[in-house]
C-alpha cells in the first residue's frame, strides 16, 4: 500500500531502463567471455579461501589483521557463509560492544560500537559508524541497504577513525570490500538457498579473464519471500515480510602496464521489501483521558487491563474496539499493524579506480557517483487504525573524488597523503496520514505533507605518517583537516485539507567548528607473535537539521557536531598450540553528544521530540578475544568474544520531560548500550569419506539489556520502564555440513534462533500517542548449497 502519489517515478523509471541496459551489456560481455579460448584453457578453477590470515587494508595497506594497531573485526566470505551473515546488520550478532538500532524495524539500521552513536531514524543524518564501500563513503544510514554479496572482505574497525576515513566515524568505520575481477584464472561460485516461510535467496559471480591484462567480473543475487508476521487488521495470513531484492554488479579491470591498474564497477538494485510490523504496546487508561493505564504506572505491561490510543480513538469516534492488544501474540507474529510497512527503493552506483606506480609511491584516484531513491511506507502507531501512516521519498545524489599518495620505498619511514571532496544532495518529501487520529489530530487536519531539500559539502586533505624506530618499535600517527558545511532549505509543513502551510521555505546553514581530527599511537613488538599498542584519537561527527515533523521551525534550529577523544591500549598475541588472545580497553572523553530531547507540545499536551546536543560522555570498556585451533584435535576451532561497556553523561545543561511532563536533568544518565556482550562458537571438521568432508557448528550470542534500570528518570522511571525496557537475550544457531571435491561444493543445513527466543529488539513511540516494539525473528532453517568452479 502506497499512500501517497509516486513523486519519484521518473527517476525510478530511468534507473530501471538504465538497469536494462546494464543488465543486456553485461549479458553480452559474458556470453562473449566465455567463448574465448583463453577461458577454455583457465576454467576449473576453484575460487573456494584458503586458510590464510585475513589480509586488511583497515589502515590504507595490506597487512596481516595480527599487525593491525586497531581493534578490528574481519570477515572473508567463507566466514560470512559460516555464520549465516546475508546483510551487514547480521554481523551485529557476531561482534561485541556493537549492537544495531532500527527505529522502524529495517531500513535504516544504525551501527552502536562501543556505546557512541546517535539512533536517528531520519535519512538526513549521518551515522557516527560510517559504512565505506569499495572505499566510497555512504552518507546516510539509509543507504547501507546495498546488498552483501560477493565480496573479499568486510572489516569491522572499532574506536575513531578520524585520521584516514574522517568525518562521522566517532564511534568507528564499517569496510565493505566487493571481490575483483582477476586476470589470471576462470571461476565463480553459485549459493542458493532455501528456508523457512518460503524465503528463497541466491547469489553468484563469474570471473572472465579475457587476456592477460584484462578481466571481467559479474556478480548478482535475490532475495525473495520469507515473511512470518499476520496483521489483524486484514483478513487471511498477510504472510508479511517477505523480501524482494535484487543486486547486480558488474566491473572492468585493466591492467596494460606493471606501473597502471584501472577498475570500472557498475552496480544497480532494488529493494522492495516488506518490513517488520510493530507490536502495539498497551498503555491507555480508557476510563481516563490522556492517562496511563495502572499496570504501567506501576512499571509492567498487562494487555488485559490497558488499552491503546487506537482504543481510544474507536471510543471517542463511537465504534466497537474490535481486536486490542492482548489479541496479538506474544512472539509478534500476530499483531494489530495495518501491513503496509514496505521499502521501494533503487540505485545505481559508479565507481572508477585507478591506481599508478610512481617509483617512489602508488598514486589512487577514486572517482564515485551514486542516484538512490528510498521509499518507505510506515505505521507509526502499530494498530489496525490510520493514526499516524508515513510514505516517504527521498531522493540521494552523492559524489566524491578522492586522491592519495601511498609511499612505496624500502625504509623504516612510510607515509600517505591525501586529499577528497564530498557532495551529497537529499531531496526528502513526506506524506503523513492522520485519518483516524480524531484526538490528536482532529479532522481536517488529518493529513500533512513535509518536504525539505538539505545540501553537504565537505573537502579535507589529510596525512599518515609511521616510522619504525627498529624492528620492535614503531610510532605512527595521522591528521586531517576537514572544511564542511551543511544547508538545509525549501523546508515546508503543508495541511492538503486547508491548502495552508504551517511554515514554507524555511533556510538555515551549519558549518563545521571543528576542524582538526587525527591520532598518535605507539607499537611495541616483544617478538613475533606479540603486538602491544597504545593510542589517542580524535574524531568527530556532522551537526545536522532535524528530518521529522516539525510543526514550527523551532525544531529546525541546527544542532553542533559531536567530538570525542579516544584512549586504547591493546595486545595482540599468537600461542603455540594454535591459541589466538587479542584485547583492549579504551576510554573515551565525548562532548557534545547528539540525541533526542523531550518536550510537550503544547497543541496537544503530548510529549514530541528534538534533536540536539545531550551534553559530554565519558565512556569505558574492555574486550577479549579468543581463537583457539588445537592440534591434536584435528578440524576443532574454538572461538570465545566477550565485552564490557560503561558511560554515563557527565556534565549537561540540557534537560528533557518525562513521558509525564515532569522535567528531569540529563546529567548522571547511564548510556543507552549493552553493559555486557559475548559471542561463543565451536566447529568441527571432521572426513567422511576419501572425497567428502562433514562439519559441525554451533554459536551462541547474548547481550544484556541496552536500558539498564538507572537509565530510567525519577518522575516517570516505572512508566519509562513498562514501554521502553528491553530485556537482555541470546539466540543460539547451528550449521551442519558437507562437503566434497576438495571444497568445489557444499551442502549445508542452517538454523537460527534454535530456541525460538522471542524478545523485543527495539521499543518506540510515535508523537500522537502510541507505543510499539519490533521483535526478533523466530526460529529459521534453510538449506544452502555452494558451488565453487
């Protein structure tokens, strides 16, 4: 159901005959390549990984993971496959002090790494983890919906990462590298699958060489059906949630000379998926108007003696309630959301790498050019009735140029410098329908239209630097200087019922303040085996406008960036007898913190909110990890993360009003993070015949609450608590497997959630008076096969 007029179709239908296009030149160059006598002579190759260390390029150079300064997180696609990892939202399970937040329940996820990050659920905001794919920077969680499919590696750096990757990376980066063509061999590989409720997903690639020094690569993959939850504002099983999905890539590489390296990648997609639909929290006191019901005064949730502001609504418009809350189930499978929550969004992207050998050093230009039309139809308010439906569009035009010079020379003394520019565009129109919202939005005022047009420009120029004092030692650091500016205009609020606006064309503009990002750290090699190292880190994120509904332009007024200072210490170690320690503590002094601000809104004497500054943070922690391969267990590996995580606000002005209306202080607040989080898992290879192989694996992961009870504000912390509270959880997943033809194919039998815990992933409100919660998946399996040539 789309509830507004289709205001992007135009550019919607030049992306797909673009797509045709690409998908017909892309057809013709594999038909074209797998006719040549190069290929006929190279094919049979397996592109199954090897059991070699993860090379990154987390720093800019390849290099071992173990010698990486920089708590980071690495996956090759095997690893990947092995822990069911479809999107880079699935990787959240695997990786402690990182959790994902999705106020709407998908769509635009939001990265939380070791506590720092600002759970806006607007597309005009920037992430405080930036996603960099194929080195091009994404400026919007909205965007991180390109698909996971058919890549090297995704690289997971925790901490600032302000010196080489810049602006918005407070909390820390998200690499997503594609695998690319290679000249030197035939290959690709088919995985297809099929799983609970229907869900079929497949993905491939074909590597064609056409000489020695050019190749080709395509890859694609869909992602089809798959949805668990019923609405019981329709008749039958809506079945909703299924997935549309389609991605196809497609990349030149050529390489005339020893000294030249040039690579085209072409990727276009779409997204039309349905996403999760809210469970409606019960909260009303039906007998009392704009009160909370007992129960939740009291700090708990009973569904047999609260109803919901869609209750109330049918009550105040003389119609039988029908189905409430407590007809839903407590898994959300069954809920009261009309099933209109879907996606529709397309893109396409252009990327140009060349990289130049001068001697002395690699010169890298990196040319990207990305369209992407997100569209997203959503119920704010969880019931079967129209309280408050969104459909927004929003239109995306990012381009950035980027220039580095890499030193390549034999010496204890390496450097990079470089410079980039970043302009992105965000063309974001709104439709609000407020149908049956008769209390807070009384007809004719039962629609609203926002739109506004936000404009970032950005250049820095930036350095690298590292000097080994000898083998053991070495002391590297990094600085860049960042200019941007942010403008928001043609912002406007307009009432289709009363042809009025509210507000039009209102204009503002933020320039950046803080300028200067960068770090220092030292390594300390005791022997081969062991890395110690230590640094300081400076990064910060954008400030911004607010992107929701705003009913005067008060609520426009900029909010600044956010600046943190980051100390690590860490170890890196190798064992004999195949054991793998790493760990690091960290503090972090950060200011300025972004976040949401509640105040009552005088129309209707309900709470609304803002975005602006919180005021400073201090946050602390420490993490381990543990890999363990045994040898005289043969195909034994044992895996063993865990996490500890503190902060609180320490020092603000700013004060916010409980869901009450009781004004409350900000300062002394815990952060909204999990205190605790582990990841355990153990595989087992084991030969079941001359040609086959089998396999055994089973991982539990588990987090503790994100909102521990001190997070709760006097006045209001038991009603805060009924609504808001999300439990800790643990989900246990299992795979088995086997595999033949010295890893040319595998058959796999996956599960997930074996448990079938159910819980409540994220909680949330509306501003007219609703309460909803998104919940986890249940229980899944799905058969997968791999096929490797």
């Amino acid at each position: 159901m789309i509830l507004g007029n289709d205001k992007g179709s135009g550019r919607r239908d030049r992306i797909r005959q673009t797509r045709k296009w690409l998908l017909l030149g892309t057809s013709a160059a594999l038909i074209l390549g797998t006719g040549s006598p190069l290929v006929a002579q190279t094919g049979g190759t397996t592109e199954a990984a090897g059991s070699t260390p993860i090379v990154v390029t987390a720093t800019r150079r390849e290099a071992n993971l173990q010698d990486v300064p920089i708590a980071i997180t690495a996956f090759s696609q095997d690893d990947l496959r092995e822990v069911g990892a479809d999107q880079l939202q699935d990787l959240i399970r695997v990786v402690p002090n990182a959790t994902l937040y999705d106020d709407r329940g998908a769509g635009q996820p939001t990265w939380v790494i070791r506590g720092v990050a600002l759970a806006d659920f607007n597309p005009n905001n920037t992430p405080t983890a930036a996603i960099f794919y194929d080195e091009f920077y994404l400026p919007s969680n909205a965007l991180s919906g390109l698909a996971l499919y058919d890549v090297d590696r995704v690289e997971i750096l925790k901490g600032p990462q302000g010196g080489l990757y810049g602006r918005n990376t407070t909390g820390g980066a998200v690499r997503l590298i594609s695998r690319q063509p290679d000249t030197s061999e035939f290959g690709g590989y088919i995985d297809a699958s099929y799983g609970s409720w229907g869900r079929i997903q497949a993905q491939g690639a074909l590597n064609v060489p056409l000489s020695d020094s050019l190749a080709i690569r395509i890859s694609a993959r869909t992602d089809q059906d798959g949805g668990w939850q019923d609405s019981l504002a329709t008749p039958g099983d809506d079945n909703h949630g299924d997935r549309d999905i389609f991605s196809l890539r497609g990349q030149i590489l050529f390489e005339p000379s020893d000294f030249v390296r040039l690579r085209v990648k072409i990727e276009t997609g779409s997204d039309n998926s349905e996403t999760l639909l809210g469970r409606a929290t019960a909260s009303e006191d039906l007998a009392v108007p704009f009160a909370f019901c007992a129960p939740v005064i009291a700090g708990r949730q009973n569904e047999a003696l609260c109803g919901t502001w869609a209750d109330r609504n049918l009550l105040a418009m003389g119609q039988p309630l029908g189905f409430s809350a407590r007809d839903q189930s407590d898994n959300a499978r069954v809920v009261l959301s009309n099933p209109i929550n879907q996606l529709d969004n397309d893109w396409m992207n252009y990327n140009f790498q060349a990289d130049f050998e001068l001697g002395f050093a690699t010169l890298t230009s990196i040319t990207n050019r990305l369209t992407y039309d997100y569209r997203q139809v959503f119920d704010y308010d969880g019931s079967q009735l129209a309280l408050g439906h969104e459909d927004s569009d929003v239109h995306f035009s990012v381009w950035s140029q980027e220039l580095r010079l890499t030193s390549t020379t034999d010496s204890n003394f390496d450097w990079l410098i470089g410079g980039v520019y970043n302009y992105d565009r965000i063309d974001d129109s709104r439709d609000f329908a407020l149908t049956d919202n008769v209390i807070a939005a009384p007809p004719p005022v039962n629609s609203l239209t926002r739109s506004y047009n936000q404009k970032t420009e950005a250049w820095a120029v930036y350095a690298n630097l590292g000097y080994d004092f000898s083998d053991r030692v070495r002391l590297h650091g990094s600085l860049r200087y960042t200019d941007e500016s942010r403008r928001i205009y043609n912002a406007t609020l307009f009432v289709p019922a009363l042809n009025f606006n509210l507000f039009e064309g209102y204009s503002d503009e933020i320039n950046l303040q803080t300028h200067w990002t960068g770090h220092i750290g030292l390594d300390f090699h005791p022997s081969d085996d062991v890395l110690l190292y230590a640094t300081a880190t400076r990064g910060y994120k954008s400030g911004g406008f607010f992107g929701g509904v705003a009913t005067d332009t008060s609520v426009l007024l900029p909010y600044l960036e956010e600046t943190i200072w980051a100390y690590e210490l860490g170890f890196k170690t190798e064992w004999p007898g195949g054991l793998r320690v790493n760990g690091a503590a960290f503090y972090y002094d950060y200011q300025d913190r972004q976040g949401y601000l509640n105040q009552v809104n005088p129309a209707n004497n309900l709470t609304a909110v803002r975005l602006g500054n919180l005021g400073d943070v201090e946050l602390y922690g420490a993490e381990l990890e543990l890999a363990w391969t045994p040898p005289e267990v043969d195909g034994l590996t044992l895996m063993a993360n865990v996490a500890y995580l503190e902060g609180s606000i320490t020092d603000s002005n700013a004060t916010s009003v409980t869901l009450t209306g009781q004004p409350y202080a900000l300062e002394g607040l815990p952060v909204s993070a999990p205190r605790w989080s582990m990841f355990a898992l153990a595989r087992y290879e084991f030969p079941l015949s001359a040609a086959l192989r089998g396999a055994l694996q089973v991982n539990y992961a588990w987090q503790a609450s994100p909102n521990p009870d001190s997070s709760y504000t006097a006045g209001g912390s038991d009603i805060s608590y009924a609504l808001y509270h999300i439990p800790s959880h643990g989900t246990l997943d299992a795979r088995i497997s086997v595999a033949g033809d010295e890893g040319r194919w595998e058959l796999s039998l996956e599960g997930r959630n074996l448990t079938d815990v159910s819980h409540p992933a994220v909680a949330t409100r509306d501003s007219g008076g609703s309460y909803m919660s998104f919940y986890n998946a249940p229980r899944t399996f799905r058969a997968r096969l791999v096929y490797n040539f």
